[in-house]
C-alpha cells in the first residue's frame, strides 16, 4: 500500500468517524450500504486506418459497477452520499467506413475498409452526490466521480468490408491485428460530472432499497484522441441506518 492510498484510507475512516458522532447528537441518519450498476456506454473517438489517417468511431458497450456506499441523510431536505468501487466500462468501437481504389483480378476496384478497436477498461471509482428530496422518496441527485484507471487493454484490427471476394495479401479478410495492456497516451484519471433520480424504498425504519438511474459525462478524455465517453446507469442500492433517526 503507497503513501497516497494510506492518507486517502485515513481520510475516509475519519469523515465516518466524525459525521457519525455528529449523527448520534443531531439525529442525522447515518447509512452505510452496497450498490450494484449496469452501465450503458458511448464512446467516440478517432481511430488510425492502414493510411495512417484519423477516422471518427464510435462505439456502445456495456458494463458495470459495485461498491459500498455511506449517507448522511435527513439534513433537511438532502441527504449527502459517497461511494467507492470497482467500475467496468470496456467497449467496441468502430470507425467510420474509408475507401481505397486498388487493382483487384486485372481491374480497378473501389474497396471499403472499417477499423474495429475493442477495450478491455476498468478502474477504480469515487462518487460523491447531493440528493435533494422531491417528494416522498424521490430525489434528484447531482455530483462528481472521479475513476482511477488501472487497466486499458485493447486489440484492434482492420476488416474489408465490401468487395465481398478481395482479400488481404495473408489470405484473410483483416489484418493489422494489434494488442497491448494499455491504450496509448491513457489518462488515468476521469473526471465526470453526475445528474440522477432515485428513489428510496422504506422496508423499515432503519433499511431501505433504492432503485437508481444516473448519466455520467466526461469531461476530459480517455485518451490524447479525444475519446469521450457518455454513461448511463441503472443500479439498485441497498442502506441501512446506523442509528435510530426518522425515515425521509
């Protein structure tokens, strides 16, 4: 365990420690729970064909997150949330179709050629939201995530698409096969902003299952070719107070 991962260990034991003394003394809610996500993905970016140009591709994929999570709730109308977890948002994208005028059997054939890049993206995720409640137990929530990227894998290749009969020198309808660990010029940390809805389902006092819909934009990018990604995210939490406090 580095420097870094010890100061933010003692950072978090110490925000629960004192918001849950506070908690005891004011009546706050104070919740710990899990929450489980399946995440819908878009991607765009520019992907490098066999002419050494840029293409714009695009992308959807699907994957997903869970964690565990801690709120401070019933501070009037707001409850105040953090969370920390293990996030997969791995993908396949595609660029646009480009063309090549080659020589194919003794004539000049137009040949369309597509770049797959498939990613292998995972990291590990902060989130900290602001739910206001609506009425009963909906809320509208904003906030930020930060993810920390600790796998990029990738392998791309590039397919013709159209002759149906022309093939690659090797005999095969790809070729430029590449792979690797890491997507090249990562940026490991991504910085998105959170807008949401959820809503708490009471089961008693203490316990509640709260059913969620979040949108993830990102506001740098995964990688130097300007790759954006959008997110939306289904997930389902589960909390339970730690101390006797009225319900929202």
């Amino acid at each position: 365990m580095n420097l870094g991962t010890k100061i933010l260990l003692v950072m978090v034991l110490g925000f629960l420690c004192n918001n849950f003394c506070k908690a005891e003394k004011t009546g706050i809610a104070f919740r710990l729970g899990a929450y489980g996500d399946y995440n819908r993905i878009y991607q765009n970016s520019f992907i490098t064909g066999s002419c050494l140009c840029s293409y714009p591709a695009k992308g959807i994929g699907n994957g997903y997150s869970f964690g565990a999570l801690f709120e401070l709730g019933n501070i009037k109308i707001f409850n105040f949330q953090a969370r920390v977890g293990f996030s997969d948002f791995s993908n396949m994208l595609k660029s646009s179709k480009y063309s090549q005028s080659i020589l194919n059997n003794g004539n000049i054939t137009k040949a369309e050629y597509e770049t797959t890049l498939n990613t292998k993206v995972q990291g590990l995720s902060f989130d900290y939201l602001v739910n206001m409640k609506l009425f009963k137990g909906l809320f509208a929530s904003v906030g930020t995530n930060f993810t920390y990227v600790f796998k990029s894998g990738f392998n791309s290749y590039e397919q013709i698409i159209s002759p149906p009969d022309l093939f690659y020198p090797n005999g095969q309808r790809t070729r430029n096969q590449v792979s690797g660990d890491k997507l090249e010029d990562n940026d490991p940390l991504q910085f998105n902003i959170i807008f949401g809805l959820s809503y708490d389902i009471a089961l008693t006092s203490e316990i509640f299952i709260t059913p969620e819909f979040k949108y993830y934009y990102l506001i740098n990018s995964l990688s130097s070719n300007r790759w954006k990604t959008d997110m939306f995210i289904f997930g389902l939490s589960s909390k339970i107070s730690l101390n006797k406090s009225k319900a929202n």
